[in-house]
C-alpha cells in the first residue's frame, strides 16, 4: 500500500541543512515515543541517534556491487546490468531508471540502520537542483531505515531554464516507452519563470515512521479504524462504455483504479498523463498486460469528445 506522506518545504535552505534537520527531528521523536534513541522493530534495534551515515549513491552501488558508476554512459551501465544478471531491464529504461534499478535490487534492502544516500545523478532527478561541487550529480538524498525509503528530499531547481530542459529529456524517456517519465507541465514552468527562492523540500513517510518508532511490522497496525467518515459510494461506468471506445475490458478496472471510474472523467485528461498512470499500474501489481501506446491513449480521448 502507498504510504501518507507529509511534505516540509523550507526556504533560503538547502539539502545539507535538511539532512541535519531531519535527524534532528527523528532522534527527538523516538525519545519522545520510547523514552530513549532506539526502537526494535521485527527483533531489529535501530538507533535514531544523530548523525547518520550519509553515502553517495554511486558509492552505494560500488559498495555493494563492486561496479564503479561514475562517468559511465547509459549503454556501459546497461552492460552492467547484464553483468548482474538483473533480468527486469528494457530498452526503454535510460540512464537514470538502470541506476535506480541497481540500487534498488542490491543496496536499498541492506540498509536497517539509518542512513542518507545523497548525490543522485541528474538523469534520475528531473526536479532537483544541480549540486553546486558536483558536476553530473544533484543536490538531492533519501533516507533509508529498516531496508525501506522514509524520506525523500532534495534543494528544488528554481531556474525556469534549465527546469525546461529537464522536461524535455523526460519526454525524450517517454518516446522510448518509460512509463515513468514525467510529463511537461507548463504551469509550473510559468509559475518558476514569476521566481522561487531557493528552497528545499522533504516527503516523510508518516505512515512508515509510526511503524518504525512502535515496533509495528504491518501497515494496518497503524492505521486509523475504524475511518471517521461516512463511506462514499463512487459511481462507475460498466465496462461496455469503456469497450465502446476501444479500450479492451482488461483495461478497465486498471483505469478506474487510476481514478477515472467514467468514461466522461477522462474526457479533458491529458493523453500522456492517462497513459502514464495506467501503465504505471499494470507495472506495480505486475499484471501484465500489453501496454498501450500514447496514440492509443489519444484516441480513447478524442472519441469522448
């Protein structure tokens, strides 16, 4: 299941003071919860304690792996891959998505102590700001504890230029078929060109932290139930409607689950957005379907039109 996420934004700050930031606020919530810097989860004791580690990604790679990253190209860390024996890789994924691919198969599982992998390559940041002694590599760090992301942060890019450019190479990764990239969103290219002071921004899994600081291993532990709310009753459209616009009925409660439960709530939808969030689906509970292609997508919209 996603976990909730809380967002800090800070401005005039960059990464590094966000790193001592949060170690700061995490060791003063585990006192606050168990009375001293350590919490046992699943018969692990993990130290909240100030500092932690803080590890370049590539280092991380290195470490783990024995493959030295640095000022590879994307085909040599392809190789890499095969290398590995890491049989999820396609040629739709580039630079950015092999590393974090690596990353997450050898290193991020290792981690149970609190730790800060910092210095992500500019191909798998796309809104972060370039590091300032680092050329290639941006200003950016997740924190892992327990084998898991916690917290994901990084000094925004505010220079409306460069922001563009980084949109562009994301939609070059689209056209290859990743799923994943972002689309061009000219609002807040607009928004960037007004001005934004520089800021740092952080995501803390909230729900993760709770688990994490009461020794929960299960995500239901800690929820709330049950919700204080009435149940809403969603209306959706049968998948004859769906069908209708040649969209195969596999498809449809792939693209309900993507939030348009009617025909008509994808009427105004931008293609590649559409496109995006349902082949991101189809990804991550492996169902396996045959993908659509952005052409298709736009067709589905343009009959509801």
């Amino acid at each position: 299941p996603e976990f909730t996420c809380m967002e800090l934004y800070v401005q005039y700050k960059d990464y590094n003071w966000m790193m001592n930031f949060t170690e700061k606020l995490l060791e003063r919530i585990c006192i606050a919860v168990n009375g001293c810097t350590e919490s046992v989860v699943d018969g692990k004791t993990i130290s909240f304690k100030a500092p932690y580690r803080r590890l370049p990604i590539l280092d991380a790679i290195k470490e783990k792996t024995g493959y030295d990253l640095n000022g590879k190209s994307e085909e040599e860390i392809r190789q890499v891959c095969k290398e590995l024996k890491m049989e999820e890789i396609d040629d739709t994924m580039g630079k950015g998505k092999l590393i974090d691919e690596i990353f997450g198969e050898f290193c991020e599982g290792t981690y149970i102590q609190p730790t800060f992998i910092t210095d992500y390559p500019v191909e798998m940041s796309p809104l972060t700001k370039m590091h300032r002694s680092k050329p290639g590599l941006t200003e950016r760090f997740e924190l892992m504890v327990n084998g898991k992301e916690l917290a994901n942060a990084y000094s925004e890019l505010n220079d409306p230029l460069d922001q563009e450019e980084r949109f562009k190479e994301q939609m070059r990764l689209a056209d290859k078929g990743d799923d994943e990239a972002m689309i061009i969103d000219q609002d807040f290219l607009r928004s960037l060109q007004y001005g934004m002071p520089p800021t740092s921004g952080i995501g803390i899994g909230i729900d993760r932290l709770v688990m994490l600081m009461t020794g929960q291993t299960t995500i239901q532990e800690v929820l709330f139930f049950p919700q204080m709310r009435p149940e809403k009753v969603v209306k959706k459209d049968a998948a004859a409607k769906y069908v209708e616009l040649g969209i195969a009925e596999d498809w449809v409660p792939v693209i309900q689950k993507a939030g348009y439960n009617t025909v008509e709530d994808m009427k105004d939808v931008n293609a590649q957005k559409l496109h995006q969030d349902i082949c991101g689906i189809n990804k991550k509970y492996k169902l396996e379907l045959t993908n659509p292609s952005v052409n298709d997508v736009t067709e589905w919209i343009q009959k509801i039109k």
